[in-house]
C-alpha cells in the first residue's frame, strides 16, 4: 500500500477556513470534457464541478493509477482521492463513459 502524502495548507491568503475552494465549481448539469481532460493529464490545476471530478477520477483508475496520483492530479487530499475513487466504483463509472458524447448528445437523442 502506498502511503499518502501530507496536505499541504491552501496557498492562498485571503481564504477563510469554511469558505468553498475557488477550484469548485458548483454543479451546473453540464460536463466540459476539456476541463476533465486537463485535470487527469493534472498538467495543471482546472476549477471542476463534483461531476467533473468524478469524472477526472474515472480515467485516472481506468488508466491504472492509484488514489495517491488521483490526489496530486486533482489538487485533493488522499483522503478525498479515496472517497472519490469509491463513489466511481459505487456509481458504476468504469469503464468510463464517453465525455464528448455527455457533453454534446446528438441532436435526434433526446436529453436525459
């Protein structure tokens, strides 16, 4: 088992403990599969909404990658990794589902 790495504080000043990172977003119904793409290559950080996040996590695990690499893609503590490397395998993520396809359904399909 791979040991997680401690949490590092937020480098930013002006934040107060209880306030919401400037890195969620809130959940808008919509996926922009460019941001979850950025957030799983973790090149650099990207705002996500919780289903991005989610999403990011998916193709992290599908491509092999254990939650201590989820958490230093995605800006998160292991523990936060962990959770959301539970909750894909709770919702069924894997494999992961098409992101383009979510975020642009074909015009004769009908909108979930």
């Amino acid at each position: 088992m791979t040991a997680c790495l401690p949490t590092l504080p937020a480098a930013s000043a002006d934040r107060r403990p209880g306030m919401p990172s400037p890195w969620s977003l809130p959940e808008d119904g919509f996926v922009d599969p460019i941001a979850v793409e950025i957030a799983a290559a973790g090149e650099r950080r990207v705002a996500l909404t919780p289903a991005e996040r989610l999403l990011a996590t998916a193709r992290l695990l599908a491509a092999g990658h254990h939650p201590t690499e989820i958490g230093r893609r995605l800006h998160v503590s292991c523990q936060t990794a962990r959770t959301l490397a539970a909750q894909v395998r709770r919702l069924g993520l894997l494999p992961v589902p098409d992101l383009w396809l979510l975020a642009y359904p074909p015009a004769d399909t009908p909108a979930a």
